[in-house]
C-alpha cells in the first residue's frame, strides 16, 4: 500500500501538540488518548488513524497531488513504536511515577517533532534497519500463508 507521505507529517504535527500539552500538564489521560491514536494508526492503517482522517478530507483536497507516494509499511511501524511508548508514558504518569511519564511522552515528542518539521520519521528509520538486519522477517515461508 502506498500513502502520501504529506499525511503522516500532518499527523505528526498535531501529534507534536498534544504531546506538549501532555508535558505541560503530566495528563495521563490525554497521553493515553494520544495512545489510541496511534493504535488506530497500528491497526487499521494511516489512512483510517482519526489525524489521517483529518489530512484525507480537510487537508488533502486543497493540496495539489504528492510528487511521490511512500509505502505505508515503515510509517505504521513507526505508530507501533509510539503507542508502545505512549502506554509507558501513561502509565508512569498514572502511577505517580512522573518522571518515567516525562521521559517516554519527551521520546515521542522529539519523533513527532522531527517527522512533522523535517520529515525525519525515527520509526521508520527504525524499521528500515531492521530489514537490513533480518531481510526475511514479516514474511511467511514459501508454501505458508
């Protein structure tokens, strides 16, 4: 599947206010929001995400079409690596351990903030090493579905 790599910059940009709303306020509850996000976005693709929602009917019909598209397998990793990242922030706020909220909500701040000002996505770099390192994984063996 290829996206237009414009929609996860958008999602990023919007996922980089919340996150410092997040800091600002030590709010487990709108960190754990920010997680559902980006569960959506892990689960049922970028395209259906809710802020990929919003780039595909608001944002996207007054932009003229992407110069190229970007497989989506990379950005949808990348939303795996934040949502695990937002459910430790979450919960180290939830349980009072504050520092452990401050250090995991930062980590996704500065990601979403490098993806949506300079479309460095550090997830996606992620999954790229990855298949370097084990080319082979994610796919089923020959005669397996």
């Amino acid at each position: 599947m290829q996206i237009d790599p414009r929609g996860p910059r958008f999602g990023a940009l919007i996922t980089t206010a919340v996150l410092v709303i997040v800091l600002i306020t030590s709010s487990a509850w709108l960190l754990a929001g920010q997680a559902v996000v980006f569960a959506a976005g892990t689960v049922l693709g970028l395209r259906y995400a809710p802020y990929g929602l919003l780039y595909r009917y608001l944002v996207r019909p007054r932009l003229g079409p992407p110069a190229e598209l970007e497989a989506e397998a990379p950005p949808r990793f990348a939303q795996g690596v934040g949502l695990a990242f937002a459910v430790l922030g979450a919960i180290g706020y939830a349980t009072g351990m504050t520092p452990l909220g401050i250090v995991f909500a930062a980590f996704c701040l500065i990601a979403a903030f490098l993806n949506g000002a300079f479309g460095l996505c550090l997830g996606c770099e992620m999954y790229l090493l990855i298949r370097r390192i084990a080319p082979g994984a994610g796919t089923a063996a020959p005669g397996q579905s």
